[in-house]
C-alpha cells in the first residue's frame, strides 16, 4: 500500500512509476499464492477434498505436468526431463487431478531452488499385493540441511530460513502436496544433501487398469530428446473469451493475445454459443466465465458440448470447493482455475489444453 501512495506522487519518473508497479504487482502475487495456499490446505484439513478414483494415463499427465514448467526452466537455463525407470502401466486408478496437483507442486518448487544443472522427473512402479506407483521429482539445487529435513512437510516452513532468504513462497506448497499424496493412498518422503540437491520421492498405492499396456523406458528418451529440441514455445491458435466483466475479459485477451493467441470475445453463454455455432473454423478454445446473466458457463458449457463442439474448455470460478470442480466438468469443461488467476498460470494452463492428448483424441 504504502507503494500505492507514492504513485500518487505528480513527481515521479516514468522509471520510478514502473518500477513501484512491479514492485506492487510481485506482492500482490504473493499474497494472493498465500491466500490460495491457505484454502486449500484448510479445505484438505477439514476433509472437505474428495478423492475421484478413474482411469488415469500416465505418459499423457507427466508430458502435461512437464510441459506446464517448461518455459520457466528454459528461463532458469537448466534441463527439465523425464524418465522411465522400468516398464509402467500405461493407465491406472487414481484421481488425475490430484495426482498432477501434487507433481506439478514439486517439479515447480524443485525448478525454484535450482539454479543449474537440471530437474529430473523418474517414474517406476512397484507390482504385487499393493501395486503402487512411485515418482522421484531429483534436482541439482541448493539442498536442505539435515536439521530441517524432519520438518520440510510443516506447514509454513521453509527450506532457505536464513535472514537473506531468496526463493520466496508461503511455506505451505511441501505440506498441501504430503496430504493430497496421502489421500490418494500414498505419502511424500525427501533425501537431501546441502549444496548438491534433493529427491521428493512420492509413492501412490494404485491399480492398474485391467489390459493397460505398459509404457517401456525407452519412450521417455525419446520426450527427453524432443523437449530439448523444442524452439522458445509461441502460442498460437483461437481462443474464444466468455466473460460479462468488460474489466476481467480486456485483462484475460491482453494476456492471450501478447502471447501469440488469436482471441474473440463474448460478453454472456449466449454469445458464446451463437459465436461457435455461427464460425467457420472452430474454436481451439473457450475461456469460459461460470457466472454470467442471460446464459451463465455451465449451461453455456453443456450447450457446446451438446452442438458438437470438441475443442477445450477452461472454466474461471470464483468458486474452488470440490463440488465446484465437479459441477464444472460435469458441465463439459476440460479444467478449472480460481478466480483471481495469475497471467502466467492462465497462459501455462491454455497452452496445455490446446495441446493435450485428451483433446486431441476428442477432435480426432
């Protein structure tokens, strides 16, 4: 706030004024991570998280989960890969959705505190009475010392406690992942040596689905080539905006649009329903606002998926419960996001949909 006040100020330079926004724009980010972080660690508390056991493809979630970190460890300058340690069910039961949430949390805190060498993601699985899966998130970063180690998984703890600490976060990301992982039937557990890195091994009891094939190593070398061959990533394709606020919608297409999008916009359901029906290429993607007057997203949702429309769908919600993100793939949404949302989580998450398996297969 108190930088708030000196943009009043009719003195300052122009480079004064970008930086204090920058500075305000970097805290708010962080209060809002906090604020998201808390919920969702009160929700799990509180047994308010509902764990949905379906089918889950595993190659298909470990590409999304690597390539939604991609970008920032091309910007960090160190490697991102994946690798197969043995042969792995193709498919298993698990709650997808959980599951990415908590690799997606390691893989980003592992990208944070290493700042060269790499970030290798391993994925094993255990047959017998009690199949499991197991992934190991290994990283060449600064390491934890083995005094914290007992309490990295705490809530608000931090791996850099020192007065001169540079990696920020709440403190809340180890302990959020360690519930999730032992509501799915699983746990988190972390070996480390300072100044060499660390290994997040998460183990989930699983099964694998019946005539699954299995995956063999040799197909992560071959996404391990290919990601390193990948240019600087330029999103491109055509997004439709569904959103009443003229304020939230300019926000979403600015981001969308500087990225590389193509972006049209609706200001209701009804619109949008009358924009994809009337188009003569379809949409790679709708940007849907759930709570809107004249047709609101979920019947607007229902209504595209009900005329045909194959492409993704990403619902905005002020609403994060877990009956919320039933009601928005019930309704035919691909993915949800939490209003208020990051710029760079919202251009991560588009990316990904356009270009996942699932909604590939769907437009096949």
């Amino acid at each position: 706030l108190g930088y708030a006040e000196l943009l009043e100020s009719p003195e300052l330079s122009e480079q004064e004024r970008r930086r204090y926004l920058a500075i305000i724009q970097q805290n708010g980010d962080a209060l809002m991570a906090l604020i998201s972080d808390v919920l969702d660690l009160s929700r799990i508390e509180a047994g308010q998280v509902k764990v949905e056991r379906q089918p889950c493809d595993i190659p298909a979630l470990m590409k999304d989960v690597l390539n939604s970190h991609m970008l920032r460890a091309r910007h960090k300058r160190i490697d991102l890969s994946l690798r197969y340690l043995d042969a792995v069910p193709r498919e298993i039961y698990t709650d997808a959705f959980r599951l990415r949430q908590i690799l997606g949390n390691l893989v980003s805190n592992a990208i944070k505190f290493t700042e060269e060498g790499g970030v290798e993601v391993r994925v094993r699985w255990e047959d017998g009475l009690q199949p499991c899966l197991h992934v190991d998130i290994a990283d060449t970063g600064i390491g934890i010392p083995a005094a914290s180690l007992p309490h990295v998984f705490e809530p608000f703890s931090q791996v850099d406690e020192s007065h001169t600490r540079r990696f920020g976060g709440t403190g809340l990301g180890l302990a959020i992942a360690r519930q999730l992982a032992r509501s799915l039937g699983g746990d988190i557990s972390v070996r480390s040596e300072p100044r060499e890195g660390s290994v997040f091994q998460v183990h989930i009891q699983t099964l694998a689905v019946e005539g699954s094939p299995y995956v063999q190593p040799a197909d992560a070398l071959a996404f391990e080539m290919q990601s390193q061959r990948l240019p600087a990533i330029r999103a491109s394709g055509t997004v439709l905006v569904v959103d009443d606020n003229q304020v939230n919608r300019l926000l979403v297409t600015r981001v969308l649009g500087n990225a590389g999008f193509v972006v049209h916009e609706a200001e209701n359901g009804r619109q949008a329903l009358d924009l994809v029906v009337a188009a003569s290429e379809s949409f790679d993607l709708v940007v849907m606002d759930m709570q809107m007057p004249v047709m609101d997203g979920f019947e607007a949702s229902t209504a595209l998926r009900q005329r045909g429309y194959r492409g993704a769908v990403l619902a905005l919600t002020a609403n994060v419960m877990a009956d919320d993100r039933r009601r928005c793939l019930d309704a035919g949404c691909d993915e949800f996001l939490a209003k208020p949302v990051r710029a760079g989580l919202l251009l991560e998450t588009c990316v990904r949909l356009i270009n996942s398996s699932a909604v590939a297969s769907r437009r096949a």
